[in-house]
C-alpha cells in the first residue's frame, strides 16, 4: 500500500523560479491496485513519481509504504519495496553493460551486493527463461551489450528486470511514451501480463487518456499539483476520452483553453 | 637495446600496469577522470621509502605507503562528492596538495634507498637468478596478481554494481545501488593500486623523488588505450591483463624511441614522446572506424 499524505514540493523554494509542484496530494493506493495517473504537462505527474521512489524530497507532507513512514527514506533505501521503469528507454539500464549483467544488477536490486560472483549458469539460466517470454529473440543474446539493442528491446528488458526482484510497488513512468505504436502496445501487455501474475501495486504516469483508462483499476487527474479528480469502479468503467476532457474542463474553473494537444490525442 | 635496458624496461613496465589498473578502474569504471595519481604515487613512494629509512618493516612500509595513497583517493571522492566539486578539479586540488605533503613526509625533496632493506632483499639471490632478472619476476607476479584480483572483483556483484555507477548512475539508483560508497571504495583501491606502484617503484630503483609523480596519469591512460585497442574484449580478465601489457608495450615502444640514434631523442624528450604516443594511440581507433566506414561506402558505391 501507499499512502501520501498532503504531500508538498517546491522547486528554487524563494526564488523568482519557485515552482510549487505539489500542493497537498492525498492519495491511498491499496496493495495489488493498479492507479493511473494522468495530467497536462506541468500538472506534477513525474514529481508525484519521483517523490514516492525517493529521487525528489517534499517539502511537506508524508509517505507511507504499508504502515512504514519512509518520507526521510532516500530513493536507494526504497529500491527493497519499489521497482522502476523509466520514460527513456536508456535510463533503465546500463549501455555498456551486457544484457545479463543488466538483469544481474536488477536481481540483486534492494539488497547489499556480495562478493560472490555477480553471474553464473543457474542465474543466466532464470534469464534466459524470462527474456523468452518476451518471443524479441533476446533469450539468445545474454552476452550483448545492452546499447547494442533497439529502444524497444531495451524497454522490454527493463520491465522484465523491474520483476525479477520481488517487490510490492511498481512505479511506471510514461514507459511506452518513447516507443513506437506496436512496441507501445506490446511493452503494455507484458507490463498488465507482470502486474497480474505477481499483483503489485502500481502507479502509472501515462500522456494517453486512452490507456489511463484501458489499464488498472483507477484513475488520477492532477492539475497545477492537485488531484482534481480520482475515478474508480464503474463510475470509471463507463468513462470514455470524451468524458475525461469534459470534466478536465469542468475541474478548471479558470476557463484556461486546452493547449496539450498530446492530451486530446487518444491513442 | 641491450637485455639490461630490455629488463629496465620491463620492470617500469610491470610497476606502471598497476598504474594502468587503477586509472582503469577511474577513467574506464566510474567514468571519474582523478588526477590524484601524479600525487598518491609519489605519496606511496615516499611514504614507503621514509619507513624504511626509518628502520620500519620493508612489508609493513609498503602497506602503509598503499594505504596513504588511498586515502589520497577517499579525499578526492570527498572533495567530489560531499562539496560537489568537479571531479577533475578536485583530483587536481588533491594532488597539488599532496606535492607539498610528498615533501613534508620525506623532510626533503628525494630519500635515497640504496643501502636499506627493501621488498626484494628476501628474495635477492633466489634460485641462483641474477638480480635484474629477480626484480622483474618478482613485479611481474605482484602485477599479474593484482590484475587477476581487481578483474575478480569487478565480476562479483559488488564490482558489477561499481560498473553500473559509472555507466548509468540513476538506474544504479533505482537498483537499490549507494552511487557514493561506491565512488569512494572505487578510488581508493584505484590510488591504493598506484601508491602500490609507487611503492614498489621506490624500492626497485633505490629511491623516492618529490618530481617522481609528474605525468603518472598520462602514462597510466596511455597503457589503458594501448592495451584495450589491442585487445578489445568485454571480459574483465583480458581487460586487466591488457593494462599491464599496454604498460609494457608503452615502455618498450618510449625506450625504442629514445634508443634509437636516428631520431636524435634526448632522455629529456621523454614528456613529448609520451604526449605525442598518447595522442597518436587516441587518434589511431577513431581514424580506422573513419577508413573502414569509407571502404564500406566505396563497396555500396
């Protein structure tokens, strides 16, 4: 489960560039629930993310992992509950590290590393097993650079490893949003494929309105770093794009036009 | 060259692929350029040689010389990480620093070994073998031993997790991986390795200079690119090796240089040799990619 509560972050806090990310997000994620979140850009989507994985402080507020406060925790220390994939496909893995040696790295994610030897064959062979799963071929090129791969290959390998190491929390950030549309909807279904076979709790940051509804269970708005609307249940199972932006307008009195037009773009 | 000069320069050879090693670890691993070495090298000679003037255990002199050198790397990583100081100017920082220390800790500016006990006076003698040929086994083994340690740990999971800093340092992050504690361990074992070198260097030539450190870097780099451009390989066993054989075909390649009558080299020259060795084994992989693309192109063509 995650809990945050009234969370607040302030970038360049008293300076002219002070930008208040997040202005008290409350939100209960219980365990095995799959939320997604979406919002414009500046909306405070990837600081919301960033903040729970531990990669940016709030200025105010709390988070809990289960009953565990883990506000003053930092990103490394919180690697034992949580597991990432990142927007770039190159940030979640190592470029000139083989593939194997990247999923070694993720097996031993949350726990002090030994001085055992970081390979050997039964490791290789839980690899194998799992990258053809993936039917990429990559079952065969363990011994492959890992910036050998394409973009897409890259992606898939870092969702794999993201569940190699059990955890309870799986934070996806816009993880299809670099990829083309076939590769998107193939990383989508392995990632709905892990979420349901181990039942993490999942958040995920997504552009599409689409697939915010498509996937998970429930689904967050934020805007100008509040949660302007949370929909789950069959409330959300009638939903579709159109309903969404109505109450996106709706939720902001300011009148303001939609300028993201990534947002009106449903795919 | 005579055997004699062959042997010289197989013993510089040997001492600087520790060298090698641990610029290999800085430059090649945690992706940290660390200039520091100029100075913990001549900081694990002098420390070293003081002791041993002093009466102290020629082995307990060595270690704590390596020791010195270390915690010359933690102070960079220090500078570096805690004041988020660049880690070039920091490394320079430290090691300007360290010339003065270098000279505080000999009490003057060179200590001469040459009566004293050192390293190899256990094994002077030894199967009847003449010293020069000793000197060389004996640096030989420490090289190759050290090699073969520094590639077991970069395949453990802890060296594997010291890659991963130096190659992404925000999944290494995301794995649960301590980028700081890595760095700091990273640099002291890469100037505990070079403060070895030192060590070593001080007692097999008799003595510690203040001005012995200058351009350790350079010549460190340069049997890192010499050894991986002749031996391309993703294994950490033939990479390490390959530190000590770039350092040896460094050595040979500068004393040929300096040997030859021809091109009218002084020793004094050995700085431009080095610099122009450096820069030619720098251009020579980026020119082949160059000449192979064009070949390619001329086949399509």
């Amino acid at each position: 489960m995650i809990r945050c509560n009234n969370l607040h972050v302030t970038f360049n806090h008293g300076l002219p560039t002070e930008k208040l990310a997040l202005r008290g997000v409350d939100l209960t994620i219980p365990s095995g629930e799959f939320v997604t979140v979406i919002g414009s850009n500046g909306a405070g989507k990837s600081t919301l993310l960033n903040t729970i994985a531990g990669d940016i402080k709030s200025t105010r507020g709390e988070i809990f992992f289960g009953e565990r406060n883990v506000t003053k925790l930092p990103a490394t220390g919180r690697t034992k509950d949580i597991a990432r994939v990142f927007q770039d496909p190159l940030a979640g893995t190592c470029g000139d590290l083989t593939v194997e040696e990247n999923m070694s790295l993720a097996y031993g994610r949350g726990k002090r590393g030994t001085l055992a030897f970081a390979l050997n064959n039964k490791l290789r062979a839980v690899f194998k097993e799992q990258l053809s799963r993936l039917n990429l071929g990559l079952e065969d090129r363990l011994d492959s650079e890992m910036g050998l791969l394409s973009g897409g290959q890259r992606q898939s390998v870092s969702l794999l490893m993201s569940a190699l190491q059990p955890s309870s929390i799986l934070l996806l950030d816009e993880h299809t949003a670099a990829l083309d549309p076939k590769t998107a909807a193939l990383i989508m279904d392995i990632s709905s494929q892990i979420i349901a076979e181990k039942q993490l709790t999942v958040m995920m940051v997504t552009h599409s309105m689409r697939q915010a509804l498509d996937h998970g269970s429930r689904t967050v708005m934020l805007h100008e770093g509040k949660i302007i609307f949370d929909l789950e249940g069959k409330e959300r199972a009638n939903y579709e794009v159109k309903d969404l932006l109505n109450l996106f307008a709706q939720a902001r009195n300011d009148g303001e036009e939609l300028d993201d037009d990534k947002l009106l773009l449903g795919s | 060259m005579s055997v004699f000069a062959f042997l010289g320069t197989l013993e510089i050879g040997f001492i600087y692929g520790l060298v090698a090693i641990g610029v290999y670890i800085t430059f090649r691993i945690l992706d940290f350029p660390d200039l520091t070495v100029d100075g913990s090298f001549t900081l694990g000679a002098a420390v070293t040689a003081t002791l041993i003037v002093a009466g102290q255990n020629v082995f307990f002199a060595t270690l704590l010389g390596t020791l010195a050198a270390s915690c010359a790397g933690l102070l960079t990583a220090w500078l570096n990480l805690r004041f988020n100081i660049l880690h070039l100017l920091a490394s320079i920082l430290t090691m300007t620093a360290l010339y003065t220390i270098n000279l505080r800790v000999m009490g003057k500016p060179n200590v001469a070994l040459i009566m004293e006990p050192t390293i190899l006076t256990p094994f002077e003698g030894m199967f009847g073998l003449p010293d020069m040929v000793m000197k060389v086994i004996f640096v030989a083994i420490f090289a190759v031993i050290a090699a073969l340690l520094v590639a077991w740990f970069l395949n453990t999971q802890y060296g594997l997790a010291m890659r991963a800093v130096g190659s992404n340092k925000r999944m290494a992050q995301a794995n649960g991986i301590v980028v700081t504690e890595k760095v700091y361990i990273g640099l002291a074992l890469s100037n505990g390795l070079v403060g070895l070198a030192g060590a070593l260097f001080a007692q097999t030539n008799g003595f510690a200079d203040s001005t012995m450190g200058i351009g350790t870097i350079v010549v460190g780099l340069a049997a890192v690119i010499i050894g991986q451009s002749l031996f391309a390989s993703r294994s950490m066993w033939v990479i390490a090796l390959s530190c000590i054989v770039g350092s040896i075909l460094y050595r040979v390649a500068v004393s040929l240089a300096l040997n030859a009558d021809f091109l009218g080299f002084k020793a004094s020259d050995l700085n431009l040799i080095t610099a122009v060795l450096v820069a030619l084994a720098l251009v020579f992989p980026k020119l082949r990619s160059e000449w192979k693309a064009k070949q390619a192109e001329g086949n399509n063509g």
